[in-house]
C-alpha cells in the first residue's frame, strides 16, 4: 500500500508497516503509536513511558511512497540502536513479551 496522503488511516498504516518491520528483526517494544503534527510524522516506541523515543521524518517526502518502503528506509540505519534500546528496556522492567 502507498503512502497517498497525510490522513489518520494511512498513518495508521505506515505506523503498521513500522512494527512489521521491527518484528522482522527481532524488536518489539510494549508501546508504539505514530502522530503527525504540523507535517512531521513521529513514530514513538517504549516499554516504559517515561522513557519514550521517538523518530521523526517530514511526511511530505513520501507521499507515493510504499509504506514497507518507507519503514525500512528509516529504521534499517537505526536497527542496532533500537534493538539495544528494545533489550535495556525489557531488561530494566523485566520482559514484557
């Protein structure tokens, strides 16, 4: 599916297309949610939310887009950090999965 507008379905989508691509590799984290502020898309991760994280991307720049594109685009340079951060998390607070 393509990334055609900024709407809350296909935030919702890319936000799917994201975790799809996290459990590929292994990552999971108890809390995720995507939001879209002024054109900015951020895609928030934790397991504790006083800890939260987030990736930020311009949405304008992938209209057109395939959402699985988009996500593997944007987490594969940050994979090791994320499963790093996925693991202290879980390690911290004990396994949530």
């Amino acid at each position: 599916m393509k990334f055609t507008s900024i709407s809350p379905a296909n935030i919702d989508e890319l936000c799917m297309a994201f975790e799809t691509c996290l459990a590929r590799h292994d990552i999971a984290f108890k809390y995720v949610d995507m939001r879209e502020e002024d054109g900015i898309i951020s895609f928030l991760f934790c397991n504790d939310p006083e800890e939260a994280r987030s990736v930020e991307l311009e949405s304008s720049r992938f209209i057109g887009l395939e959402m699985d594109y988009i996500a593997k685009e944007i987490l594969e340079p940050i994979l090791p950090r994320l499963k790093e951060y996925a693991n202290t998390e879980n390690h911290r607070f004990g396994s949530f999965f």
